[in-house]
C-alpha cells in the first residue's frame, strides 16, 4: 500500500473519530484536511491550501444561491402560508378516511415547494397538523408518524438545499437536479397518500372522518394552493429555460413570498429580523460545511483514494448494481448517525467517482442518495425528523417510530422503482433541457 | 475578561447584522438588475458585486453563528459521558477550534498583505480584493475569540445554561 493511500485512510479513520468528539464537522475537515495535506506535501502548500479554499469558497459567485434560497424558505416559515395550504388541503381532502394525513402529506408538500428546508417543515406542520388530528381523535401513531416522515420529501422537492449543495460539490446543474428531484417528490408523496388509505382501511379506528367541505368552499381555497404554484413555477421555470441563474431564482423567490407575505399584511419588524437571521445561520453552516469538504476533498484527491477505489470498485466480480446497492447502504449508515447535509458533503467526493466509473448518471445519482439520507433521518441512532416531532410535540419517540415504519417502507419502495426505472429521475430534466 | 467577553459579544452582532444588510442589498441588487435586464439595460458587473457582498454575508456570519450553535457536531457520544468528562472534551475541542482558526486568520492576513501588493482586481469594476480578505481574516480572528468566550462559558461552567443568542 503506497504512503498516499495509507494517509488518506488515517485522515479517513481520524476524521472518524474526531466527528465523535463533538467538534464541529466542518472544523474537523479544516483540521484533517490540513494536517493529510501537510503530511503528503509540506507546511507551506497546506497552509495556502487552507487559505485558498476558505477564499474560493467566500468569493464564488455560485455559492451565493444558498441564502438566497433559505431566505425565501425563511420568509415563508415566518408567516402563515403553512396554515393556509394546510387548511386549503383540509377542504379537499379533509373528508375522506385519513383525510387529515393526506392533508399533512399535499399541505407540507406545497409548503415545502416554497420553503427550501426540510427541518422547518417538519417543525411547522409539528406544530400545525398534530394539533389538529388529535381534535378529531387520530392515534398518534398515525399523526406523528406522518408529519416526521412529510419532511424527508423535502430534501429532493426544490428548492431542496441538499440538491444545492449537491450540485455545487459535484459541479452538476442546480437546474437539472432541481427537474430531476420533481417526479421523485411527487411519486414518493403519492406513495405516502396510498400509505394512509392501506393503514386507514386495515385500521378505521385510527382515523375518524371529519366534516365535508361544500365544493363551494373547496374552490374558494383554491388561489391559495394556486399561489405555491405560480411561485414554484416562476422560480424554477424561470430557471429550467434559462432565464434566471440560480442565485437569481433565488432572488426572485426571496421577494415573491416576502411580497405575498406583504399583501396579507403578515410583514413585521420580528418576522424579517429573524428570516434574515435564520437564513444566515443555516448559509453559514452550509457555506463553512463546503470548505471544509473541498480542503479535505484536496487532501483525499492527493491520496488518489476516490480514483483508486472506483477503479477497484469497476474491477469487481459484480455487477453495477451490487456496487451501489453498497454505497446506498454506506450512505444509508451515515445518514442515521449524522446530518444528512454532512454526510453528503463527506461522502460523495469519495463514492462519486465510482458510481460514474460505473456508468450511472451524476443526477440519478445525486437524487438516489438525496432519498437514502431521507431514510436515514427517520432511522435510529439519530432519526432527525422524529427526534424534531417528539421535542415539538412531546410524544413518545417510540410511538413516533411506529407511526414512520410504514412511511419508510414506502420509501424504499421508491427508491426500488428508481433503480428499476431510471427515467424517474432523468426523463424530465432530459426533456426539458436535453440529454446529459 | 468581562469587558473582552462584552466586546466580543458586540462586535460578533455588529458584522452579524452587517451580514444581514448585504444580504437585503443583495436581493434588492438582483432584482433590479433581472428587472433592467428585460428592459435591456442590465446592471455591468452585477456578479461581481453579489459576490463581493456574497463574502461578506458569509464571512461576518461566521462568529455570531457560533453563538447559535449553527455549526452540525456528532455529540451522541459527548453526551453520554459523565459531567466532568464532558466538561474536559468540550475544552479540548474548543482549545482546537481557536488554534485552527487563529491559524486560518493568521495566514488570511499574511495573503491579505499579498494581495495587496499584487494588486489583484475584479474584471469589471476593477475592484481591489485585499479588502475582502482582511474583512475575512478579521471575522476568523473573531471568530477564534469568540470560541475563547465559549471556553470561558465552558470553564465556569455556565455554558449549558447559555440562552438563546439574540442580535
């Protein structure tokens, strides 16, 4: 084994290990990163490295799409858009056995098509959808159970901050993964709606039926669930023909939900101060993540480890997809024991090379792990989304995980059919913007 | 070490909120050049400006985002230990996250100084870039003091029962 492959696995092992401590994930890459970088070359080059990195991280115009879109996600958390999609969703589905459920599953869907982050839409409809199933005498199960599992679909619904980030670590189009995440999002809600109805069927007791809505009633609430859409459909439309850059998608995003915010008179002092604050707080972490990844991505390029495991992974007796089933449950690991948007900065500079030396498409790609690392946030050891239900809404985590185990069978059956049918993925992005 | 920790505190809210108004200005800079862009008059050089303030948002966020815990950490471990174990991790790691950005800081001015002397611009305006650099190695000198704050709410033990951070 050459000296280059023997540091990069240390760096590898201690990078481990030093996750474990607690000390920030980013800082850990810095360290790592630097100390590999200047046990294979010298002092010097590794401190430039690290320099270089950190300013080309800062100062690339691309990067800058990332508080721009979770303002936009921000601002639509901070006012009651949640509360109106969730009671326009209400009047339609509202009646029917589980109606309640599914109006969770369209309500947090639209939401999130405006809100670019996931936890805040499990956070939001925590608070919001829970509430209002235990007023009609819903099992918890079935509530909490719902709401935890909602979220995850957020992560490959644009505009989606783990498609950003990436598009951005792989130098893939935002615009292409944003098409390609769409088919998958809705599939993966309507499995959730066929959930309910088998779980509904199986069990009546669980979900009472609640009052019918007058179609009266049900068209009135329309516009509400139409302005998602307009919204949705500017800014990523806007950005599939070219019209916008993603920074300016973003942009054009930020205004359009602050401008309906101000037409509802939601607008404070309060709600802006803290958008802009939160949107800071997570582009920060996003931004600090990506450097911390492209230093040690350095290093480990240095060791040729990502090149040399993907020419040992093709040369395997295997086929291809025992490969990446292997990778899929690597991912699936990482994603149970850390932050979804940290293991993929970590992993995929690794694993990346291989799944393209074996011939599978970045953007399938992408949008397959995006799904395995929603899988691992409903997961124990660390079940994000539930852990996020049961501290907003104080029910037990063991009902909660109850209540996602039929949700995550639906979600790998979906990713099953994406492995079977690729197209899932590919066919819009290549409709509208051509074959990669 | 009052004062220095009250000094800290408010100049990690001030480019905080600095950061805030970027990143407004931003928005506003964009939008209107999208605007003037259909009327055939786009904005010369707008790109450049969204990421010189693109590096400023990020680079004054950094110390303040410290005070509310914006960075991802894997503490099932940390949090299983006893007290005092904790307590003696939890300096460890802080000691490292001060050396690495000291470090970062130390080495942003000495390229800030580089940069200077080189001259190097943007395309468009022409703009200088050794400002951008030693307004990020001042927020990485501040962000290593504020994990020096940190470590001293650590060391006296009032870090656990710290509040939410406000600006």
């Amino acid at each position: 084994m050459s000296t280059e492959i023997l540091t990069g696995l240390v760096g590898i092992v201690a990078l481990l290990v030093l996750f474990l401590t607690g000390l920030e994930m980013a800082y850990c890459m810095v360290l790592v990163g630097f100390l590999g970088f200047a046990a294979l070359m010298s002092f010097i080059p590794a401190s430039n490295l690290v320099v270089k990195e950190f300013f080309d991280s800062f100062t690339t115009y691309s990067y800058t799409v990332i508080p721009l879109f979770v303002l936009m996600g921000e601002f639509a958390s901070n006012t009651n858009i949640a509360k109106r999609l969730y009671t326009g969703a209400y009047k339609w589905f509202g009646h029917v056995p589980g109606g309640l459920a599914m109006t969770t599953v369209v309500g947090a869907t639209a939401f999130k098509a405006m809100c670019g982050s996931t936890l805040a839409t499990v956070a939001t409809f925590s608070g919001l959808a829970i509430p209002e199933m235990d007023r009609f005498g819903y099992s918890k199960e079935l509530s909490a159970g719902t709401v935890a599992s909602v979220g995850t679909i957020g992560m490959i619904l644009p505009p989606s901050t783990v498609l950003i980030l990436y598009g951005l670590i792989c130098e893939q189009s935002i615009g292409r993964l944003f098409l390609a995440g769409i088919i998958p999002a809705l599939m993966i809600a309507l499995l959730f709606m066929l959930v309910i109805v088998v779980w509904v069927t199986l069990k009546p007791g669980i979900a009472p039926k609640c009052e019918k809505s007058s179609w009266k009633e049900r068209f009135k609430v329309l516009p509400e669930m139409l302005v998602v859409i307009v919204v949705f459909v500017i800014v990523i439309g806007g950005m599939m023909v070219g019209f916008f850059s993603p920074t300016e998608a973003g942009t054009i995003g930020t205004v359009a939900v602050f401008a309906l915010a101000l037409v509802r008179r939601e607008v404070s002092f309060k709600m802006i101060k803290n958008s802009i604050k939160g949107s800071l707080k997570t582009a920060i972490m996003t931004l600090m993540l990506l450097a911390g990844s492209s230093i040690f991505g350095r290093f480990l390029t240095i060791t040729e480890i990502p090149f040399r495991a993907a020419d040992w992974a093709s040369a395997l007796p295997l086929p291809p997809y025992a490969v990446m089933l292997a990778i899929i449950v690597i991912y699936l690991v990482g994603g149970s024991i850390m932050d979804d948007l940290a293991f993929m900065v970590l992993a995929t500079p690794i694993f990346l090379p291989t799944a393209l030396a074996l011939g599978y498409d970045p953007i399938w790609f992408g949008i397959m792990i995006s799904i395995t690392l929603m899988i691992g946030g409903l997961i124990p050891p660390i079940a994000l989304y539930v852990f996020i239900t049961g501290n907003i809404t104080g029910i037990p985590f063991k009902t909660i995980y109850k209540g996602v185990m039929p949700y995550l069978a639906a979600l790998v059956v979906a990713l099953i059919l994406i492995f079977l049918f690729p197209q899932i993925i590919t066919w819009l992005p290549d409709k509208f913007m051509g074959p990669l | 070490m009052k004062q220095f920790m009250a000094l800290v505190r408010r100049v990690d809210a001030v480019l905080y909120v600095m950061a805030g108004a970027i990143l407004i200005g931003m928005v506003l800079l964009t939008l209107v050049d999208v605007i003037l862009r259909n009327f055939g008059h786009p904005i010369t050089g707008s790109m450049e400006i969204i990421m010189y303030g693109g590096a400023m948002v990020f680079g004054f966020s950094i110390p303040f985002a410290t005070f509310l815990k914006a960075q991802i950490q894997v503490d099932i471990i940390v949090e299983k230990l006893k007290p005092k174990a904790k307590k003696i991790v939890t300096i460890i790691t802080r000691v490292m996250g001060i050396a690495i950005f000291l470090f970062v800081a130390y080495n942003f001015f000495i390229y800030g100084f580089d940069v200077k002397s080189t001259g190097e611009t943007t395309s468009s305006f022409k703009i200088p870039y050794y400002p951008i650099v030693f307004a990020l190695a001042f927020s990485f000198l501040f962000q290593s003091l504020t994990l020096v704050y940190d470590l001293v709410e650590v060391l006296r033990g009032t870090a656990e029962d710290a509040k939410e951070a406000t600006v």
